[in-house]
C-alpha cells in the first residue's frame, strides 16, 4: 500500500488576502461608498487622503498620481529637469527609477551603491557631477533609508535638486526624521505589494515647496485647474479616487504593520546569524527601516531558489541585473564592472518572505528550509 506524501503549505512572498480580511468590513464599506456614489476622478477620497498622507510624512503637500513611476516624472518635470540635464542615481535599483528620468527627457548617470546597505553610496556622488547634472534621484531601497546628510550636502554645494525615491520606504526613518522630508519632493508608489498598496496602480508625490506641489497637480490633469483651460502640456496621470479610499482605510494602520515587519526581520537576524556563506540586512544605527523587503545574499542563488520553490517556500530576486547592464541602457556603453558594487549583488541576492502577518513558525520554516538549501 503507498502511502501519499504530505504536500507542504506554501509560505507566501507576501500575503495580501491575510490583509484584506483583517479590513474587510471597512474596506467594503470604503469601496461600496465609492460605487455607490460613482465619485471616481478626484474625488473627496482622494483629497481626503492626500491630506492624511501629508500629515503622516510630516509635509506640506501630497499630490496623489496613478503610479510611483508616474511620482518620479512629475516630481522631475515639476523641478524643471529636461532634456539636456542629468539625474545622477543608482543602477541597483527597479527601472522605475531610471524610466522616469529617461521620460522626462533626461539622461540617467549612476552612481555605484555601498555593498552593505546596498543603497547610494554617497563618497561617489561629488566625482559623478558634471556641468549638466541638475538632479539627485537617492532610493531608500528594500525600506532602508539612504545616507541622506551627506547626499544633501553635495546638493546644496552643487546647487542641485533632490528627489527621493521612496518606493519601499513608508515610514521608515533617517536620524528620526521620515523618509519623503529631505528632498525638493519625494515619490512614493502604492503598488499592491508594497507596505502602503492599492489594489492597483497608485502613487504620490510629496513636497513642501508649494509651487512644485501646483505644478504636479497641473501636470496630472491635462495641465488645467479650471476645466478645458489648459495652462501646461499635462498627463492623464490622477490618483483613482476608488484607490484613494482603499489607501484611506489602510494608512492609520502602517506603522503597525511596520513594527510588525521589524519583528519578523528581527526573527530572520537572529536565526540566520550563524549560518555560513549567508549574508543578513545591515542596518545602521542612524536608520529605522521598515523592511519591504528582507534580502540575503547566498552562494549559487538560482539553485537555493529552487529548492526553497520545491519545499513550498515562495522567494524574490530585487533586482537581478543592475540598470548599466540592461538592454534599454546598453546605449550608454557601461561595462558591468563600471559599477562593481551592483554588479557583485545581482547573482546573490535572495529575497525571503516578509509581510506584517508572518508568524515566528513561519519564519522557523523559511529559515530551517534555507539551511537544507545551502547545504
């Protein structure tokens, strides 16, 4: 007689129903309102909050928009940056980042990150500047601020705009100040996955500069304040309202889920300590990350990968091949060891489960099967 062999459950990358059903009654009621009124294009939702949103980072302004790459461009385009300048930013970072400079009619110049906080590593910014650089584009990558003093302090010295990447940074702090503070303005996005998702496409720009803060609003909406009056050549590039109120019901709960975040990558720190040829998050005592992700580096990834997929572990790679060496970019003519940092994390880097409802017996699993792999 055979007998069956149990099938292990699957320990998710990240787990949005969990979420969905711990809001559920507010968030219905939330969308059922939307529908129920059809309040779609900017609408009260929307308004209400940007408004929240901007008290949260501790600004002026939020500016909702449909995307975070949508955030990035109107933030560029709102400072002025055109063709002819360039944005100095790191190549260890989603295309995102680079397409919104490249969309505003810039060119992308990178700069090689730090190997232990995989972010911009700001002792090679001054040597990248050149007369036509206008803008830094820093990312808070993973949910770990950058180094942003001395980032700031080539901007000012260089007379050069800042824009912050905050994609993966909700609420995470530098030296106890939010990430979305320091810049000229900041871009967030809400993609589902992210520690503040929609349930689609979303994104802000936030500011304290009030006329940055008017010329986003014109360019999301066909450059128009008063309809059919058109005062810019604009987008189509408004924050749904439905997605607005979805955002609404979640952000009083983000700094929850973010403590909840750091607990789980306190568990993953202390079980992956010892373990050999893994390399945990380095996190600086001048930081509080909010861990959008928990990235390791490993030996022969592609091969632990597949054997955590085998044991029901789901995993990431955030991101495989740095910007020089992608396609879209191949006609800057960047070798990989042009940014040795980057190049050197592509093929390690590994990223575990993480989401605010992991529990310690999941994270038990992860680590007991990331062991067996690395044997």
């Amino acid at each position: 007689m055979t007998t069956a062999t149990a099938v292990p459950t699957t320990i998710p990358f990240v787990d949005l129903k969990a979420q969905y059903r711990a809001l559920k009654p507010d968030m219905d009621e939330a969308i059922q309102s939307v529908l129920d009124r059809a309040a779609f294009i900017l609408g009260p939702e929307t308004t209400k909050f940007e408004n929240a949103f901007a008290a949260y980072i501790g600004v002026k302004h939020a500016v909702g928009v449909c995307s975070g790459t949508d955030a990035l461009e109107m933030a560029l385009r709102g400072c002025g940056i055109a063709a002819g300048d360039e944005v100095l930013t790191v190549a260890n970072t989603y295309i995102a980042t680079c397409e919104a400079i490249s969309l505003a009619g810039a060119e992308v110049r990178w700069v090689d990150c730090d190997p232990k906080t995989y972010n911009m590593d700001a002792s090679q910014l001054e040597k990248a500047i050149t007369p036509r650089t206008k803008g830094i584009m820093p990312v808070h990558l993973y949910g770990q601020p950058a180094d942003m003093d001395p980032i700031m302090a080539v901007a000012r010295k260089h007379g050069l705009r800042v824009i912050e990447d905050c994609a993966q940074s909700h609420g995470a702090l530098y030296k106890g100040r939010k990430t979305g503070t320091f810049g000229d303005a900041a871009c967030f996005s809400f993609y589902p996955g992210k520690n503040l998702g929609a349930y689609g496409d979303a994104g802000a720009v936030v500011t304290n500069d009030d006329a940055l803060a008017d010329e986003v609003r014109l360019l999301r909406n066909h450059g128009q304040r008063q309809k059919y009056i058109h005062l810019r050549v604009g987008a189509c590039h408004r924050l749904d309202n439905l997605q607005a109120a979805v955002l609404g019901v979640k952000l009083p709960h983000l700094d929850g889920w973010n403590r909840n975040r750091r607990r789980v990558a306190k568990w993953y720190d202390e079980k992956l300590k010892s373990v050999p040829n893994l390399v945990t998050p380095y996190c600086p005592d001048t930081v509080e990350a909010v861990y959008h992700l928990y990235v390791v580096q490993v030996p022969n990834r592609d091969e632990v990968q597949k054997r955590l997929e085998a044991d029901g572990i789901e995993t990431g790679i955030h991101y495989p091949i740095p910007l020089h060496e992608q396609p879209a970019y191949a006609h800057l003519g960047h070798k990989p060891e042009d940014f040795p940092a980057s190049h050197a994390l592509g093929p390690r880097i590994l990223s575990l489960p993480m989401f605010p409802e992991m529990t310690e017996e999941q994270v038990d699993r992860v680590v007991e099967r990331l062991k067996a792999a690395l044997r």
